[in-house]
C-alpha cells in the first residue's frame, strides 16, 4: 500500500509539472509574438528604443527565471542571451533590430517545436547573434566564444568591449553559481573569471572547473586586482593565466589568449 501511494504521488507531481510546462509554453508563445510587435514599432520609430530593449529585457528574464524553475534549460540559456544581448550599448548597431528579431524567433522555434528541446546548447548559442558592442562591419567576428564572469559594471563592460576588439563573442554573468551551469551546457572556448565574486569567489570557481571531467579541458583565465605575490593567486592550478587590472591589462589579456591558443 506504502509503494503504491507513493507511486501515486510521484505520478501526481509529473503530472503536474507536465502541466505547469504546458501552461508556461502557451504563456511564452504570447510574449514572444507580443515581442516581436515591439521590435517592429521600435524598428518604425513608433516606440522609443529604450523602451524596447526595457521591454524585451524584461521578458527574457521571466522567460529564463521561469524555464530554469521548470528544468527547460535551452529557453533558459537562449533567454539569457537575448537578455544580455544589448546590455552596455547606449544605442543599438544599425543590425540590433535584425538580431532581436533572430534571439526572438530561436526561443518561438524552441517553445513551438521546431527546435528540440534536447538540442546541444553550445553549437545553438554559437549560431545566435554576437553581442550588441560593436558593428559587425568594422570587427571580424571569430567564432570563439567567450564567457566572463563578473560582477556587472563598468569593470565587466571594459573587459567585453576590449574581447568584442578582439572579435570574440562575449556573454556575461554576474553570478558564479548561475556561471557553472552555463559553462556545462555551453562549453564555452574560454571562462575568464573576475577573482571576487559574491558566495562563491571566482578562484573556487575556477579550481572546480578544472577538477570536474565536464569541464577541466576548458580554458580559463582569472581575472584580479590582487598582487600577483598574493598567497591566494597561489590556489591556482599553474596553467591559469592570471589577467591583474590596470596597466598590465593589455599585455595580460594578450599573455593569456596567447597561452591559450586563442590568438
């Protein structure tokens, strides 16, 4: 009797789970249609482009805080890209429209269908628009993915700009916790990581990528104000190049995309 009620319970909570993601999808197909109006008044001058990159980075945080809560990992990924897409322009390239339209119209594919649920995050995200920073025509964008971990500000916005110069496609979180999951389903070409980090440090971060199968052949780079003598830089496994701010940022950032085989 025991096995069975709890047969009956755990068939109960699929159940309804099943629903809650049958709810949220319906829920998510309105608002991104509903987006892609946005998009176009923003296009037609009908609607203030502040106002539109408000809007659709509004919805794609309740897309990818929704998504995640319900173990859909792809709209989550995908929403967090179209949420970070703008962030650090003053005013969209002249293709900012063209790309919105292409984040929007990826998650559409997902939630209606035509993309799997089960399709690989890391070849998806690499086919999505770079980040809104500079103008396409003036940078060739290099198909190596960069993920920076920091806390968001102009610190992290002057990191991204000096990788888009590099034609690096860049994606920032601020969260090292929210970190670790992206970089397992994505596997990023390189995660540099900013040292001071709120709950978990960038160096504990980093010293558990490289110890974990999934991840360790990932390159990383950390990221610090901390002297180069300091005892803690010392916790680093020796083939993490150390990036410090200031004047050596430069030569650093070139010392260490060099040391691996990113340039």
């Amino acid at each position: 009797m025991t096995e069975k009620l709890t047969r009956d319970a755990g068939g109960a909570v699929d159940d309804i789970i099943a629903e809650m993601r049958r709810t949220f999808l319906d829920e998510a197909a309105d608002t991104l249609r509903a987006l892609e109006l946005v998009v176009e008044d923003a296009r037609h001058d009908r609607l203030p482009q502040a106002d539109m990159v408000h809007r659709v980075r509004t919805d794609a945080v309740s897309l990818r805080g929704q998504a995640a809560n319900l173990g859909l990992a792809l709209i989550a990924t995908v929403a967090a890209r179209l949420e970070d897409y703008p962030v650090g322009t003053r005013q969209l390239p002249p293709r900012g429209f063209d790309d919105m339209e292409v984040f929007i119209e990826t998650l559409l594919d997902i939630v209606e269908g035509r993309i799997s649920m089960d399709t690989e995050a890391a070849a998806l995200v690499r086919r999505l628009p770079p980040k809104a920073g500079f103008r396409v025509g003036d940078i060739e964008v290099r198909d190596v993915e960069v993920l920076l971990v920091m806390p968001y500000g102009a610190a992290a916005h002057f990191v991204e700009r000096e990788l888009q110069q590099c034609g690096y496609r860049t994606h920032t979180i601020g969260n090292t916790f929210d970190a670790l999951s992206v970089i397992v389903r994505t596997k990023p070409d390189l995660v540099i990581v900013g040292a001071v980090m709120p709950d978990l440090s960038g160096i504990d971060l980093v010293m558990g990528l490289h110890a974990m199968p999934q991840t360790r052949n990932i390159p990383t780079a950390l990221i610090t104000s901390l002297p180069p003598e300091d005892d803690y830089l010392k916790l680093l496994p020796p083939d993490v190049p150390v990036i410090h701010k200031g004047a050596q940022f430069g030569d650093d950032l070139a010392d260490a995309l060099d040391r691996l085989f990113l340039i």
